[in-house]
C-alpha cells in the first residue's frame, strides 16, 4: 500500500519537476526566496525588495512599538487580522479585528514592546501578476504569520494578516 502511495505520489510530481527546468532550483538561502507566478525568481525581483521592506515595517515596528513604521507597513483603513489564540480554557479561538489602525495604536502604544532584537524570518514570498503577494513569516517562537500584500500607488502594503501562535 506505501509502495502504491509513494508511486502515485512520484507519478504526480515529476512531471511539474520536469515541466520546472534547472532554474526552478531552490536557492541557496531558501528563507529568502520570491516565487513568482510559480517558478523561483532571483532576490534581486522587481519587487522583492519593497515587500521585505513593507514585512520588515510590520515586524520591527511591533517589535520598536513604532506607529510610523506599522503605518508604513499596513494599508491601516482596509485592512484586517484574522487569528488562532487561546481561550483562558486553553482551548483554540478563532479571533478577528477588523480595524488594523486600532491594532497599530495599541501595538505602538506598547511602554514594554518587545525590542528590535527579537528573531523573525521571511520563509516564503509568492507574487501574482506583480501587484499582489502573499508572505510567509516566522517569528521565532512566538507566532506564524500570512500576510497578503497589493501593490498600491506604487507601494507594497498589508491588507491582511493571517496569524497562529506556536
């Protein structure tokens, strides 16, 4: 039976591998990768730059509690954060906000944020037809994070974020 899946599997996926090309090799640092329109593009992309910027915003402004950093980052009027925490049961809730501006008021109002220092990575980028991307983040120990971004009057900004905790 193992044998049967693994085969099946095989079948599946080596014809997209081939389909792929040597160029859809996974780069050397795969936490800092851009998938575009699926296939693996150079760190150099058109817009990788300004997506790990806008990502980077978001992160080390929680971390700094800097509002000017968190508005440079979200598109604060639209969007909205959608998570898993727990309830004081322990038990897993699904939770939304609806009003990031909210949310980056009390994130920048932090008197005891977390710090610059805290360790955080990008494990994915994949960007649609150059004006939409969605970013894989990982926090270390602390949370995950699915950020949806759209390139608007010619700047990257977070219209979602999808989070779970570790």
């Amino acid at each position: 039976m193992l044998k049967s899946v693994f085969s099946l599997i095989l079948y599946c996926l080596l014809p997209v591998a081939a389909l792929a090309g040597p160029e859809a090799a996974e780069p050397e640092d795969a936490h800092d990768r851009v998938v575009t329109h699926g296939e693996f593009a150079t760190k150099d992309s058109v817009h990788h730059a300004a997506i790990k910027a806008a990502v980077y915003d978001y992160f080390h402004g929680q971390g700094e509690a800097s509002a000017e950093r968190l508005n440079r980052a979200f598109a604060a009027d639209h969007a909205s954060m959608v998570g898993v925490t727990t309830n004081e049961a322990g038990e897993a809730v699904l939770r939304s906000w609806k009003d990031m501006g909210e949310i980056i008021t009390a994130w920048s109002s932090n008197d005891n944020p977390p710090g610059a220092t805290r360790d955080g990575e990008i494990l994915s980028v994949s960007v649609v037809d150059d004006r939409l991307a969605v970013v894989l983040f990982r926090s270390t120990d602390r949370f995950y994070d699915a950020l949806t971004l759209t390139l608007i009057d010619g700047e990257w900004k977070i219209i979602a974020k999808g989070f779970v905790l570790q």
